[in-house]
C-alpha cells in the first residue's frame, strides 16, 4: 500500500506563482518561445527520431502536465500536440538549463533517493532534446496515451489518493489592500481538545484563485497549552502539502490549542479578499506509525546568533556576495526525513553538510573526520518552495555527536536576474526584495538502542536495493562512512570498530 500511495500522490504540489509580476519575460519562470524550430537544420539527425505521440506526451505527463494544463499555474498548457509545438525551442531551453521541471537540487551532489522527485531523467531530458532538433514531430496520434484527468486546483490534492480529509481549518475573511507595503497577518483558530493524541500523516494547505497571487507564503503552526507545540506544514511558491508516508507520523497530543496561520502577502494593485483552509489526515487510531517524526525545526541562517561560529547578519554589499553558516550538533542520534530550503531574491544556492562524529578508516587506517556534502539547492529559485522527502532507505541516519552544517549563497550582482537593483546594500528583511535565509528540516529523534536497531534495519534495506538495482546508489551515503565499508566488506556492523575523535 506505501508504495502505491508513493507512486500515486501527486509528484508536487504548484500552489501559487507569487513573484511573476517581478520577474515577468524571464527565463526563470515563463516558457516563452525564443524562434521557430526550423526542422530542416534536423534533418537526417536521426532516421528514427521521438515523436510528441509515442515519447514526449508521457514524459510531459509525468513531469509537465501537473502545471501545464488549462487553468493550471502555467503561462500555457502542454497536453497536445498543437499546444506545446510553439514552445519547443523554449522547452528545449529550459530543460537544458534545469529551470524546468523546477527541482533544484544538484543531481552530481549527495544524496538523490526522494520520494517526490519530479526532476527530468536524463534519458527524458535527452528525448525532449531530440524532439525538438527533429522539429518537433508529432508522430502518430493513434499511440497516444489516455489524457490525465488532473484534480480541480481547488480540490485537495491528496484528497484523490488519501481520502477526504479528517480535519479542516480555515482563517475565515483576510482582507488584502491594492498598495502599500507587504503585510503579515496571523490569525488563530481554536484547536479542540482529542480524546487521545493523534498522528499527522499528512496536511495541505490551499487559498482562493486570487488570493495566490497576492500570498508570499503561509506556515501553520500547532500551539497547545501542554504538550509539543510547533510549525506543522508551509506552503509557498511551489509547495502544498507534506505527506509523511504510511509508516511515518507527527505527533498531536491531546490539547487544547490553537491552529495558527501565519502568511505572508504582498499588494498586487487590486483590493481582494482571501481565505486560507488547511486539512489534516491522520492514521488510525489503532495503528499507530512506526517512526515519529518532529515538527518542522526551523534554522535561521541569516540572523546574528553569538554561540554560532563564524555567526554575523546579512549585509550584502552592492555588486557583492555572501555565504552565511549555520552548524546543529546533535546531541542525541536523528533520523532525517525531509528538508526545504527558503530565501527570498538574492539567495542562489543552500547546502547541508554532515561532518560525522569520530575519526573515519580510511586505505592509510584512522583518517580525518569525514564530511559529506547530502544535499546541495544549486540552482534556487524564489519562485519555488518544494520540501525535499527522503526515500525510506535514503534518509540520513545521524549519531550523536554529528555536526549539520548548513551554508546560504547570496549574490547581490548582475549575473542574479533577481538582483533587482545591484547598486543597494541589502539586509535581513521580511519582505520579497530584502534578504533571508531558513532551513527547515523534520527529523525523527532516536535513543542510542533505536539508533543501533535502525542502524541495523537500514543496511538490510540498502542490500536489498543493490539486490534490486545492481548498486546502492546514493542511498549509500544515508549512513555513517565507515558503516558503509562494513556494509561493502559484508561485516555485519563498524559501530563499535569507529574510534573517538581524539
């Protein structure tokens, strides 16, 4: 039934495009057409190229279409043949350059096992490519495949694959001004008290048509009066929902409290008036989930903070950039289960570094303690919010003592088309054109025994991988270094053999 539900859901979720009114006509964002595809250059390329009706049209079904269809957020939908041949060359061109699909972590860096991976395959990107250096052929309409009946964009998107939703909440009437500055409503709505504690499985959060285009981003946050309190799911440019998975689950307790919705909106130069809902699902309340996940943690990167190294504000300057840093060191074993990244305009690439705990065996015996780069945003876009879900065998199994390094770019220069005006300083700021930095991560908190049991049932999933795939692929890295020799030598376990740091 996971699997299913993994394969199901929608592969992301395309809630609001806030900023196209800023970066309108940029490549960034809008597929717009560049010249006509001349066919003839193409000609003899390939005796058997790809055609819209046999390959292309079930690559923009899997990657595009959830966009790209009328009524859609897209600029223009793509689900025949005559709606996307005027933008093949624009197609070929973003792709190329990983705008679009708008997954933008580096595929040559850390980890690559993620349950809402909607990125092109190689393979796809190179099809795309020969299609449009064809010219675009259409090929035969008979091997068409049956059109996706995409959900109605204000219906829950998991409502299709999880059922109708156990709990909703709304803000109720948000009134939103034509001009002036940025504004940060938070509103608060009475959370019942539950007969027992409850496990999320997953939440969606949606607004009105109109009102996306004025919402920066909203964040909805569980505030009990006894009992963990925290930020539950956001939802931005990008972003919609979070599905935790069937055997993975944030913990409700009892309460009373308050469900608080905290957004963020922008005048777009008509006056409107919005409402924002979020909808719970929850497991059974007999079958609880086998992993317990926390709220998101949320890590500022962009704010002094004295016990930090190398900890400073934002202060950008003109035709500049800066890189700011923010470490973690777990004080008790984690397990990883999803992160996101956000920034505003001038921030271009986000990373998270693992420095893991004791001194690594290496071909010269003891070495230096090993770093590990698991995930690197290169290619950051504003315009985009995606949480990034770990597989279930690829989510990093952390011991004490590990150190997360997380590291923000910022470039204030020409060579950032968002930059809007070089010339300026800019500083931390809650509005679109000033500057921030957050990480936000779930993880799952483990004791020492449970760290050493998942421990041992992670490698059992990482053979099994190999056993399926041939490799362990980057799924490997999910685990401390010198555990993967032991898993790669057939030893049953390199815990105890991992000597201290001195």
């Amino acid at each position: 039934m996971k699997q299913q539900l993994d394969q199901t859901i929608p592969a992301r979720s395309r809630s609001c495009r806030q900023l196209v009114r800023l970066i309108a006509g940029t490549a960034a964002v809008l597929l717009l057409p560049l010249h006509s595809v001349n066919a003839a250059t193409a000609e003899g390329k390939s005796q058997h190229p790809p055609t819209f009706s046999n390959e292309v049209v079930r690559i923009l079904q899997q990657n595009c279409q959830q966009c790209h269809q009328p009524g859609g957020i897209a600029p223009m939908p793509l689900e025949t043949h005559e709606q996307a041949r005027p933008w093949a060359a624009r197609i070929k061109y973003n792709v190329s350059r990983r705008v679009m699909p708008p997954w933008h972590l580096d595929p040559t860096i850390g980890i690559q096992e993620f349950k809402n991976d909607f990125s092109l395959s190689p393979q796809d990107l190179d099809t795309l490519v020969a299609w449009v250096d064809a010219g675009a052929p259409e090929g035969d309409p008979a091997m068409l495949p049956a059109p996706v009946n995409w959900p109605n964009w204000l219906e829950w998107e998991l409502e299709p694959t999880l059922g109708p939703p156990d709990m909703i909440f709304e803000t109720g009437p948000i009134a939103i001004r034509a001009s002036g500055g940025d504004f940060w409503p938070s509103v608060d709505v009475e959370w019942p008290a539950l007969a027992q504690p409850r496990f999320l499985k997953a939440a969606e959060i949606r607004n009105t048509i109109k009102g996306r285009g004025a919402l920066h981003h909203n964040n909805v946050s569980l505030r009990l009066e006894e009992g963990p309190s925290g930020r539950v799911v956001g939802a931005g440019a990008g972003k919609r929902w979070d599905y935790f998975g069937e055997d993975t689950g944030i913990k409700f307790e009892v309460g009373p409290g308050v469900i608080n919705f905290g957004a963020h909106y922008f005048p777009i130069g008509e006056e409107l008036e919005d409402n924002i809902e979020v909808a719970f699902w929850f497991h059974p309340e007999d079958e609880p989930p086998a992993t317990e996940a926390s709220v998101e943690i949320h890590h500022l990167i962009d704010q002094f903070d004295s016990d930090q190294p190398r900890g400073r504000d934002i202060l950008i300057p003109p035709h500049g950039t800066q890189t700011m840093y923010r470490t973690w060191v777990l004080e008790q074993p984690v397990m990883l289960n999803s992160f996101r990244g956000h920034m505003h305009l001038h921030g271009i690439a986000m990373s998270i570094e693992v420095v893991w705990p004791g001194r690594v065996n290496d071909y010269y015996g003891h070495g230096a303690n090993r770093r590990d780069v698991i995930a690197s945003i290169n290619n950051y876009n504003h315009n985009w919010q995606t949480s990034f879900i770990f597989e279930d065998d690829a989510r990093p199994l952390l011991p004490t003592g590990t150190a997360i390094v997380m590291r923000t770019h910022f470039d204030n220069t020409e060579n950032n088309p968002l930059s809007i005006d070089p010339d300026q300083w800019v500083v931390f700021g809650g509005r679109s054109v000033d500057a921030m930095s957050h990480f936000h991560v779930s993880v799952t908190y483990l004791e020492e025994e449970e760290y050493g049991v998942m421990l041992a049932e992670r490698k059992l999933q990482l053979m099994q991988r190999k056993q399926r795939d041939g490799t362990f692929r980057t799924a490997l890295q999910s685990i401390h270094p010198n555990e993967r020799i032991a898993l790669e030598n057939g030893e049953e376990t390199a815990t105890e053999k991992t000597p201290a740091a001195p």
